[in-house]
C-alpha cells in the first residue's frame, strides 16, 4: 500500500533500521537516530542493487516517486540508474573544477607560442587584474553575461575603454576554446553587445611642431622638480624617439658607443624585428651620464626604489603631468612629435623617419622601403635632429619661453642652466 507524509513523518524510532515500503522498489529506511532515508531496490543484468534517492524530508514523498520513474525508464533502456548517478556526481565534479582562471591559463599557455614572452607576460598581467580577481574562481559554465560584464565595466570606470573591449574580445576567446575542448556550452560573449560605452579610438596625446621649443625649455628648466634620471629619460627619448617599453627596459650591453648604435633586439620589439638606433653625439653624452650613475645596474633606466627591476612604464607619464602636460602629451607622442618635426622642419622623407619608428609595413611599396633599410639616411637624420633640438633649446623664444604650470616636488635641490645637456642635479640627503 502506498506512504502517504504523515506515515513518513510520525514513523516510529526503533532499536534497528526498519522500511515503509511504498511500491514498485521504493521504500523509507527508518533509522534509530531518526534520520530517514529514500532508497530503490531494483534488478538489472540479472543482480539486485539498490539506489540512494535523498533523504527526507529534504527530499518528499512525491520528489522520490518522481526519481523512481526516472530510475525506472533507465532500467527500461538497460542503464543502470546506479552509474548515471556515479557519473552525474563525476561530472559535477569534473565541471566544478573548471574554473575560468583554469582555462583561462590553459588557453593562455597555449596561445603563447605566438606571441613574444614580454606580450604574453603582459597580456596574462592584464587578464588576472582585471578578469581573473573577479569571476576566477567560479566554474566557466556557472559565469553569466552580467557578471562578466560587471568586471569589464569596473573597467571602465577607470576611463580605460580600450582595455575593456581588449578584455572582452580575450574572454570571447577563452570561452570559445572551452567550447571545443566540451568545457562550455557556448560564447557568451555574444549577449554582451551593447554592454560596453561605445568609444572613438584616438591617437596617442602629443603636442604640435610649434610647440616644441616650450617642451624643450620645461625639461631644460625642470621646475617641476623631477629626479635627473627622468629628465634624462625624457631627454633622450626626445632625442631617439623609440618606444617607451623600449626605453625604460634598456641595457648597457645593447650600446656600442664606438659605432655610435643602439641595437634594440627581436623580443624586445612591438613588431619582432632587431631595430637600429643610431646614436647622435648628444644621446651618447646622456648615456654616459647615465652611466656614471646605473654603469653598475642591469638597466640603464633602473627603478629609483627596486634598483635591480626597470623604471616604471608611468614614470615619464607622471613626469609630463608635473609638467603641466597632462592630456597634451605622452611618451608615445614624443614620436608623433618627431615624425611631424623632422619632416616638416630637416625634409625628410616619410619613409626614412618611419623605418626609425619601427612601424610594421603596409603595403608592398612600405615592404620594399623596410628592406632597404635608409640606414645611412638615419645616421644623418639623428644627427640633424639632435642638433636641431639644440637650436631650439638655444633660441631666443626659447630663451623667452616659460614651461607649463610646473608642480612643486619635494625631496630634491635643483641647480641647471639653459643647455639641453648640462643640467645639475644634488639628490636630497
């Protein structure tokens, strides 16, 4: 005869395990501590088993009916409902451990291969700041479109529009390949659209050709009280206008000062090819300067206070801000500015400044331009524009000219003259 709840719930406590059977297998096992437990006894491939169903009340009287069809229809197909239920709690397990940062890593690692180490250890940076604090630990399948989107807006609001969309399109391809290897369902990426600001990508702040001599005189000048070291790094990014990774990574044995060349390597640079920079007499007196102070350091730029890492990638960005030059010029700018001034200003071609820039090639003309190299043609063109910059540092409305809203800086005593090079500096005791 069938349970109904109230037996279930009033059975009686005995000294033994006892059962209520309620038909077709599924029975209440009474225990003497009062616990009661749902269990199915069945036969399948000839040998009788028997399925745990949950425990009540947890699990009602009409919940364990319902397993029991399930159960059933399984014996009915010749599945054993024992190894679903193994399989099911082997799986839920499985997929547990799958967790975004899991996979994220994974693909991460795999990707790797393709890209330089400094690209890979910066995008993994990125992606564990910015995504893997966030929504790491949760199982891939169990994160959904609002809580990704909650990260990549967190973003946001630190005005960083370009690394959120980055931040998505490397999600997308987190879960895309979590697809393949059976370890999501899906993209879902794909429910984001709209989610995001939409934003103009901009070219990097820098500031005109005519503005030049006012920036020169505010590094000469250095009223905004900056440690030497940053207005040499300033100095001589001016003076070759390489990159600001590869500036502040530099090291001394990548200087040859006899050929008066920098030789910059394939996994140092954005677009994997070994760049010359030819070193003007005015780069090289900063260099030995340079010298002087970090000659017994891995890297010519080393961090004031970690000596043996490399300074800080926001250290000239900071320094321009003390300037006054906040939202009007970068470290990057320093090569826009370049590339307009010594075409406009020493008539140079395009070509020429631009193979000194690195710029990956467009089309088969810029392709033939990059294998020539006009490595000759940059020899002379450092040196005219370094002694252009030195001109301008010497003119009259220069000479005239005040820097931009300098900030105070405490710490130091600053002593400098007019010349681009022969700025004095006394560190603070």
């Amino acid at each position: 005869m069938p349970l109904n709840d109230l037996q279930c719930r009033s059975a009686p406590l005995k000294d033994k395990p006892y059962k209520l059977s309620d038909g077709e297998g599924l029975y209440l096992q009474v225990m003497p501590n009062g616990q009661r437990y749902w269990r199915l006894k069945y036969r399948i491939h000839g040998k009788e088993k028997r399925l745990a169903l949950g425990v009540y009340p947890q699990t009602s009287l009409q919940e364990a009916r319902e397993r029991r069809f399930e159960a059933k229809n399984d014996i009915r197909n010749g599945k054993d409902p024992s190894l679903i239920h193994q399989q099911k709690k082997k799986l839920a397990r499985y997929e547990a451990a799958q967790t975004f940062e899991l996979i994220a890593r994974e693909w991460h690692e795999r990707e790797a291969g393709n890209w330089t180490e400094k690209h890979a250890e910066g995008l993994l940076r990125r992606i564990e700041y910015n995504i893997l604090k966030h929504v790491g630990h949760y199982p891939i399948r169990s994160i959904t479109p609002p809580m990704l989107l909650t990260c990549l807006q967190k973003i946001e609001k630190r005005g960083a529009f370009d690394i959120a969309h980055r931040m998505k399109q490397y999600c997308s391809k987190i879960f895309c390949y979590a697809v393949v290897t059976g370890r999501a369902d899906r993209d879902i990426t794909v429910d984001m659209k709209g989610g995001l600001r939409r934003y103009k990508k901009g070219h990097y702040a820098a500031i005109e050709v005519d503005e030049l001599p006012q920036l020169v005189k505010a590094i000469n000048a250095n009223e905004a009280r900056l440690y030497r070291q940053t207005t040499l790094a300033m100095k001589l990014m001016l003076l070759t206008f390489v990159r600001t990774s590869e500036l502040i990574h530099a090291k001394w044995p990548e200087f040859d000062f006899d050929k008066a060349e920098w030789i910059i390597s394939a996994e140092r640079m954005k677009m994997g090819n070994v760049h010359i920079v030819p070193l003007s007499k005015q780069s090289i007196t900063i260099l030995k300067e340079l010298q002087e102070y970090n000659g017994n350091r891995e890297h010519v730029f080393p961090s004031i206070p970690r000596p043996r890492k490399p300074m800080s990638n926001c250290t000239i960005l900071g320094g321009l801000k003390r300037m006054g030059y906040k939202g009007k010029m970068t470290g990057h700018g320093f090569r826009a500015l370049a590339m307009s001034t010594i075409k406009e200003k020493l008539g140079y071609q395009h070509e020429v400044v631009d193979r000194q820039l690195a710029h990956a090639p467009k089309s088969g003309v810029d392709r033939a331009y990059d294998r020539a190299k006009f490595l000759p043609q940059r020899r002379e063109m450092m040196q005219k524009w370094a002694d252009y910059i030195d001109r301008v540092a010497k003119s009259p409305e220069t000479e005239n000219a005040s820097p931009v809203l300098p900030s105070p800086y405490i710490g130091a005593s600053v002593s400098y003259t007019q010349n681009f090079n022969t700025y004095q500096h006394t560190p603070a005791a």
